[in-house]
C-alpha cells in the first residue's frame, strides 16, 4: 500500500455488489483528484460479476487493493445479506493488519452499511471512522431512527401494515418497506439493527445525495432533536452526490454501435442490475410488453432464476455474455422484434448506453447507483423494484421528485400493465413532463458535484476534517 508522507491517507472498505463499489470508486478518485488526499481502496468481491471485474480493470487514481476471504460455510438459501455479512466479517482480519502495517497510517476509514463493524478498528488504531451510506438520505433517516423504535411501532407496520413514521420525513407504507420488516425474522431485525446503531458512533456520515434532490429529507437529518431523541445531530451528515460511474467516450462496444444507428431520444433500456433476475413466466411478459409497446428496445437479459429475484445475487453475472437467449423468450420473439430491438446477455455498458442520444428511457430495478445513472443523464425511468430498499427508491423517483413512472410488483407483471408503463415514458405529455423534470435535475446533479457546489463544499469539508485530525495526531507522536 504504497504512501506519500506528505500526503493525508484515507482508507475505504467496500462490500460486494456494483451498487456500492461504483460510488466508492468514484468517492475516492474524487477524495484523491479535488481533495488533495491519497486514498486506498479495498474490495471484498466476490469474482462473480463480469461488470465487477472489467470496473475494477480501468485506471484509477486510488490504490485498489483486493482483500482474501474464506468462502461462506452459510447454508445454500442464505440470504444475501447473510452472505455478505459473512464475507465482509471474513475480511476483517486482512483489513486490520494492513491498515496496522501502513506507514504512514491513514487518517481516516470509510465503510459502507456491511462494514460498520470496521469502524471498530478504525477506533482501535486511532483514526476517524465515517459511513457513507450509498443510498438515499430517506434511507439514511430510516436507518438512523430504526434503534429508537419501540416494538409496538415496528409490530404494528409489520403486521397491521401501518406507515412506519419517520420524524421530519414521508411515513414509510408496508408496501414500500425493506426488506428487513418483509422478512420478519428476529436475525434479520438484530442485523440491521447492529448496522444502524453503528451509525450514531461514527465520526460522519456521508450520503450519496445532494441538496436538491431531498431537500426535505436532509435538512429534517440535520435538524436539532428531529432523529433518535436528538442524538443524530451528534455525527455530521455530508450528501456528497451524485457520485456515478463517467462514461467513456471512446468505449468500443456492439450495443453502442446499434444505438448509433437509432434515432434521437427513440429506445427505452431495461436492466435490473447486477444482481436482478426475474422468473420465467415474468421473463415472457416482459418480452411481450416490450414488442407491443412498439418502442425501440435495449434489453439486458438473463437466464430465469425460480420465482426468487433475490436468491441470484451473487450467480447473475456468472453466466457468459455469449449465451443465447431465445431458448427462455417467446417463440419468434427475436425475429419480430429485430429492427427495433437487441437483446443482449448478461451485461451491458450502462454508463454508455444510458448517455447516449438515442436512448429516453429506462427500466430499472432502482438500486440507488442505477437510479442516480438515469437522473444524471437525463433519462426518464420506468421503475421495477426488485428487493433490498428498491421500493423506497421507487417511491423517491416517482412521488418525491417525479422522473418516474412506477410498475407495482406484486406477483407477475401482465405485458399490458408494462406496454402502459413504457408508452407513457416515451409517448404523451405525461412522459413530456418527466422528461423535463430529469433534464432539470441532471443540471442540478453536475452543479452540485461541481467546484462551489453543495456536495462539492460538502466532500471538501469532510476532507477538511481529515487533513485536520492527520496534522494533530502528527504533533501528537512528533517528539
């Protein structure tokens, strides 16, 4: 782990998954390139993503360092969240001696919510330790207010189905909750609690937001006594977004050379991420919603996975980008739809696809990295919650900022109900005005991130606090 001595080091930990290693690349090329800090990335991967692999390949101007783990002994249907708990407290050891052996030592370590147990080490050996929370500030609240919660009032969302309130914020519906409250599982309830009482012991918290996109939400964060009792506004809140993967411009790619061929603002992109599958029979609806939309199409596929979108997580990039698709589709469903459509197995180049001309809009299964993808590019959303806190994201997109329409994902969705959805994002006056919208707040996007802007200012003052506390604890050992 290559050190300047001159330089204030910094140490990130990031758990697996494209959703929070895109933001913490970015976060640390930005903490290196505008900050004048020298940053260290490590990575518990889990070598199962194509996406992972090629992002982890490309020119960074932090230090990535991989870190060993045992292979999980959990039981075949762990949860993913059980999985990387398990692989993340693996890594805690290699993390540790590291950190010990770097000279200088860095000065602060920032963690995402699966590594909150780190910032124990962080304390340990004397540094600062910060959250960055990769997902919205509404999340961040839920978070943060979830250990004050008496059990009558999570009982009663649980199994009533009574809005969850959180203080300063939208009441959270049983029908847009985590997935923690879906699971009803005493594990899962003392996870997440473990997670966020975490959070009120860091020395900040950084949220992969700005100011304009939930102004409501952050300042009802940084108001005195609005979260547990008061306690929050003890650790710094920094909304430091939108932190999202650049594009490339010169990316050589068959999909970017199909778009080259479409008109302007003419094809809707339908991904659900990384780690998004979607059973057979929804596989086929989709298809048929897709060719009755009559809209041109960028489609990323996988092979169908069960009725369980969740259990794929770790295995839905495994497969090769060269396999063929048409054996799991409607019969003829490629050929008819072979002027206006392309399927494409596997994985895509989101970041290109989704800034290019050609492409308005987008299906997505609103994890917060894609979410924030489609505003910063300007690209009106179709949103397809699929686990995790995706639902809370939908309803952001669509209720609190309105650059989305929303499919409700109770059982399988009818291809009418997505020809519905896709036409009113590419067609009528309904998707005219969402598409204003999303053009506004990418503008509002590139300034806040911008030298002078809010999340700028507020990345440079938690810089600020890391310089500071490396000078002291520099006097503090200079005899």
């Amino acid at each position: 782990m290559p050190v300047e001595e001159s330089k204030t080091h910094v140490a990130l930990l990031v758990s697996p998954g494209m959703g929070h290693l895109i933001p913490f690349l970015e976060l640390a090329n930005r903490l290196v390139l505008h900050h004048n800090l020298q940053a260290t990335l490590f990575v518990v991967g889990t070598g199962s993503s194509t996406a992972e692999s090629t992002l982890l390949q490309k020119p960074t101007a932090a230090n990535i360092v991989p870190l060993p783990h045992s292979s999980s002994t959990l039981h075949p249907n762990a949860s993913y969240i059980d999985i990387i708990k398990a692989l993340m407290t693996a890594s805690f050891p290699h993390l540790r001696f590291s950190i010990a052996a770097a000279k200088p030592r860095p000065a602060a370590l920032i963690v995402d919510l699966f590594g909150t147990e780190a910032l124990s080490i962080a304390r340990e050996l004397g540094m600062l330790g910060f959250e960055f929370i990769t997902s919205n500030a509404w999340f961040l609240s839920l978070s943060l207010f979830y250990p004050s919660m008496d059990r009558p009032t999570i009982d009663g969302h649980v199994y009533n189905h009574e809005p969850l309130k959180i203080p300063g914020c939208t009441p959270l519906r049983f029908e847009d909750t985590i997935e923690v409250f879906q699971l009803n599982q005493q594990d899962a309830y003392e996870g997440f609690g473990g997670f966020a009482r975490e959070l009120g012991r860091a020395d900040g918290i950084l949220t992969n937001t700005w100011q304009d996109l939930e102004p409501t939400t952050l300042k009802a964060l940084t108001e005195v006594g609005t979260l547990s009792k008061g306690k929050v506004n003890q650790v710094p809140i920094y909304p430091i977004g939108p932190l999202t993967r650049q594009s490339e411009p010169n990316l050589e790619s068959d999909v970017l050379k199909w778009l080259d061929r479409q008109p302007d603002e003419s094809v809707i992109y339908v991904s659900f991420g990384s780690g998004g599958t979607l059973c057979a029979e929804q596989i086929t609806e989709l298809a048929w919603g897709l060719e009755l939309s009559q809209q041109r199409f960028v489609w990323v596929i996988r092979p169908p996975s069960g009725t369980d979108s969740v259990g794929a997580f770790f295995t839905a990039g495994t497969g090769s980008a060269d396999d063929s698709p048409p054996h799991y589709l409607p019969e003829g469903f490629i050929e008819r739809t072979k002027e206006v459509g392309l399927v494409v197995p596997m994985w895509a180049p989101q970041a290109e696809i989704l800034s290019h001309r050609s492409v308005m809009g987008f299906v997505t299964h609103c994890g917060w990295n894609s979410s924030l993808e489609g505003i910063v590019n300007g690209v009106a959303m179709v949103t397809w919650p699929l686990y995790a806190e995706q639902k809370m994201n939908a309803t952001v997109l669509t209720e609190e900022v309105g650059v989305a329409v929303r499919i409700r994902t109770e059982g399988v969705v009818g291809r009418e109900e997505i020809e519905r959805k896709v036409r009113k994002i590419m067609e009528g006056e309904e998707g005219r005005e969402i598409r204003e919208r999303v053009k506004g707040l990418k503008i509002s996007g590139e300034t806040g991130v911008s030298k002078g802007g809010s999340s700028y200012d507020s990345m440079a003052l938690m810089a600020s606090e890391c310089h500071i506390f490396r000078r002291q604890r520099d006097e503090r050992t200079d005899f």
